[in-house]
C-alpha cells in the first residue's frame, strides 16, 4: 500500500473509531457515568487551560519529565560509550542490560519518596530510571554498526580522537542514537506520570486520579486527552525526523 | 588471540609514478603489508620510508587509502563526501568547490553530486571513495582490493577508470588485490607473495605500454602474464588452504 494511502486508511479508521465511541456514549450505549463523549472530552480539555492549578501541573510534569529526559539522554549515552570503549566491562553488564526491562522500577518509588519527599525529585528519578537504560542499549547498537573501515579512514584523514568521534562516529551512529532518544522520550513520561498516579503532590498523573477519584469524569478524560495529544505529537515530529534521515541512508 | 606472524621479510622500492600490484594466497599478509606501508600499522621489524621519510603510525600527508569496505559516508552527499578530507584540512571553500568539481568531472559522478550514497550503486559508491582520496591529490595511492565487491564486468571497467586516473594524476598506485587477472592488466609490476607469513617469491615485469586499457586481456602476452603468476602462487595458495583448514 502507497504511504498516502496508508495515511488516508489510518484516519479513516481513527475517526471511524472515535464516531462509533461518541455515538456509543451519546446513544446510552456507554454509561455517561463511565465516560463521557469524545466530543466533550476535547471541550473539557480547552477549558482545563483557563485552570491555573491544571496549567501548574502541566509545567510540573513536563519540566519533570524534560529533566529526566535530558538526563537519560545524557548520561545513558556516556555509560553506552564508556561499555563499548571497555569490552569488559560491557560482558559484565550486558546481562544486566538485557533484564533491566524486567525490574518494575516503580517498586522504589517509596524508598525514593523516603530519601527525597513528596516533591518532584522521586518521579523524575523514576523517569530516568526508566528512560536511561534504552539509551544505554541503543547508544551501543549505534556504536557497534560503526563499520571498522570509518575507524581507518579516520586516521587516513589525520582525524584526531575529537574529530573522529564528531565527524564520524556520532553521524554514523545518529539512526540510532535518535531511536534510543526517541524511546527515552515515551519512557519518561511513562516513568513520570506513573509516579504521579501512585503518590505526588503534583502533576498530570496527580491531576488525573485525584479527578478520578472525585467522580471528576469531564476532568479526568479532557487530562487524558492532553496525555495522549503530547505523546502522539511528540513522537509523530520525532519519527517524521527520523524517516528524514533514514531515508537519507537508505536504511543504511 | 594469539600473536599472528602476519608478514615475512619484505624489501620492496616503488618507483613515483609506478602501478605496482600485490598478489597473494588469502590471509598471506596482504591486507597486513598496506596497513604497514601506509602507517596504519607498524611494522615490528624493520622501516618504511615515504619519499625518505619514515612512516611512523600516522599516515603520512601525500598517502591516500582505498579500502574494500564501502567507505562513503551515508549521511554526506557525494559532494560533501569528495570535500570532506579537504574541509578537515581546512581548505578554502572556494579552492575546495574547485577542486571537488574537478574530482566529480573525473570520476564521472558530476550526475549525482547532490545524491546520496545510499542512491548509489557499489561500484559508484567505490568511486566516491576514489575521488575523496584523488581531490587529496595523494603521491601514492594505496588499493586494498576496491573492487572485490564487484562483478567482473564492472570490475573491468573499473580497473580502465582507476588506469585513466591513474595516468591524469601522475601518482604511484600499489593495489592490493586476490584477482590476478586483474593484477595481470593494471600494473606496471606484479609482486606475488608466498603463504604467511607472507614475503615476495617473484616480482613480475608486465611491460605494458602507460597508455593500456581493459582491452589488454585478450593478448596473447596477458595470458602469460596470468599463467605466470598462477604458476607462482598454485603451491602457495594450496598450503594456505591447508593450514586454514588446520586451523
């Protein structure tokens, strides 16, 4: 199938989707108690950014998650880098790596709660916990599709170890790199509005259960549909930059 | 790993302007004795001088190398894959538009300077490499096996590129290659090295004219070039395919 047509049969069968759930809630079919119409989801979300209490949570959450963002970024690249530069090292850890996904890192929040307070710190740790490790891989599946002959032809151009690295082997790994960045971003705020919804002062997660919990049903669908609208356009422009430069390669 | 004694005795003298072809059983050293010349491995014993100067673990400035890996660098267009040695030695931009046109016109990629070498074919992804070497304007070029990637036909017609440059630039050419017709038909000399480690049994003069191409292959005088060189390295070639099998 053409990609347009693609796209064209992707919306139709959202909207188709969304018509049938708001003629399910609008004919009874779906308990208003339940949920509330598509429509008035999208008109409870406009009239959350009038809230100032919502619009704080917004920042909290989305400085939260930034932060562990840019930290998962940072940091899981380096970690990546120093194990492929120490193949020891990396025997010792790929195990751990490969199982890390497998520990529900959740299960500290309380201890982090322990060491921190109820404040922001726990839940962005949780969201770097959750973000780092997937840089970590994906920075040493870059690094090991470097072909050897760039590492030569490096040294024929009298690159030095700085150049090397920025010349040749960031862009090279770059597909990569981005994937890992690219996860990072969703895990993050997985990591970060989860912590929000088991204990927090603050926050979209903390927003949306204490909606739920107060029968706040317009409340608690217009969060979710911000959720869902800043996940889905993030990660829509960051794959449309990434096809940008796969296609660039070839799949190469 | 154990240590691999790679390379035997060598003495070898490249004459500027020579092609010289290095052929060889597999794994006789071949690959082992262009990373030496160019400075990208040193060698344990002994010394190798580039226009007098010893080559140390550096390649030395007027050294170009073209490997058989693809080397195209699949995030530059071909342009900027042909301008990226002269930007990192900080050329002009002017003087660097210039001389990259120049190695575009030559290696007839002038199409396809704004492509990327993902749109490319092996062979021209080959020769994107060759101009990013060329537009160095390198005194000595160095082959390992360009084009063991390719099917023969185009290796052909590879091999009257790399002659025609070879006569435009003026450069020493020593080409590493397993292919002896192809050793047979490009160079001026051929050395034929023994099982590893590796060292010259014979150095064969082929007496062609400068001015050759491809169309050499069907002389008389190339097929005893060819045979020559067969005969030279059958037993060699047998003992390595004994000792990998041993191993």
């Amino acid at each position: 199938m053409r990609p347009r047509k693609a796209t064209i049969v992707r919306l139709v069968l959202i909207a188709a989707a969304v018509g049938s759930l708001e003629a399910a809630c609008r004919t009874g079919l779906v308990a208003r108690f339940t949920m509330i119409p598509p429509s008035e989801m999208v008109v409870s979300l406009f009239g959350l950014f009038r809230s100032p209490d919502v619009v704080s949570d917004i920042g909290q959450t989305l400085t939260a998650v930034g932060i562990a963002l840019a930290a998962a970024v940072l940091i899981g690249f380096l970690i990546g880098a120093l194990l492929y530069a120490v193949p020891r090292a990396r025997r010792i850890a790929d195990p751990l790596l490969a199982t890390y996904y497998a520990v529900p890192v959740f299960v500290f929040y309380p201890l982090l709660i322990v060491f921190f307070g109820l404040n922001a710190i726990p839940k962005t740790v949780i969201g770097f916990l959750y973000a780092f490790v997937v840089m970590i891989i994906n920075t040493l599946n870059g690094l090991d599709r470097v072909p050897g002959v760039f590492w030569k032809t490096a040294r024929v151009h009298h690159l030095g170890r700085r150049d090397t690295v920025v010349h040749l082997i960031l862009p090279c790994a770059g597909p990569y790199l981005f994937t890992g960045a690219k996860l990072a971003v969703m895990y993050a705020f997985i990591g970060v509005i989860g912590s929000e919804f088991i204990l927090s002062s603050g926050g979209l997660g903390y927003r949306i259960s204490f909606a739920y919990n107060n029968f706040q049903s317009d409340v608690m669908y217009g969060l979710i549909l911000f959720v869902l609208m800043v996940v889905i356009l993030v990660n829509m422009g960051l794959y449309a930059w990434e096809r940008v430069l796969m296609e660039r390669r070839g799949g190469r | 790993m154990p240590d691999v004694h790679a390379l035997g005795p060598i003495d070898l003298s490249l004459q500027p302007g020579e092609f010289f072809a290095v052929v060889g059983p597999s794994g006789c050293g071949k690959s082992t004795l262009l990373e030496v010349i160019a400075g990208l491995s040193p060698p344990t014993q002994g010394e190798v001088l580039f226009d007098g100067v010893p080559v140390g673990s550096f390649v030395p400035e007027g050294i170009g190398v073209i490997f058989q890996d693809d080397a195209s660098f699949p995030w530059l267009t071909v342009r900027e894959n042909i301008a990226f040695g002269l930007k990192r030695r900080g050329t002009d931009s002017k003087t660097t538009r210039r001389l990259v046109d120049d190695a575009l016109e030559l290696t007839g990629l002038g199409h396809f300077a704004d492509g990327y070498p993902a749109q490319l074919s092996g062979g021209m992804r080959q020769r994107v490499c060759i101009a990013r070497t060329l537009v160095l304007q390198p005194r000595l070029i160095l082959l390992d096996e360009p084009f063991g990637a390719l099917d023969q036909q185009t290796r052909l017609l590879m091999g009257d590129e790399v002659l025609r440059l070879w006569r435009e630039t003026g450069a020493s050419i020593l080409l590493i290659t397993h292919a002896l017709d192809e050793a047979a038909m490009l160079s001026d000399r051929v050395g034929v090295m023994s099982a590893r480690p590796g060292r010259f049994l014979d150095i064969v003069t082929t007496n062609w004219p400068r001015n050759r191409d491809s169309t050499i292959v069907t002389r008389p005088d190339f097929g005893q070039i060819t045979s020559r060189l067969w005969t030279l390295l059958r037993d060699q070639s047998m003992k390595s395919i004994v000792e990998t099998a041993r191993a």
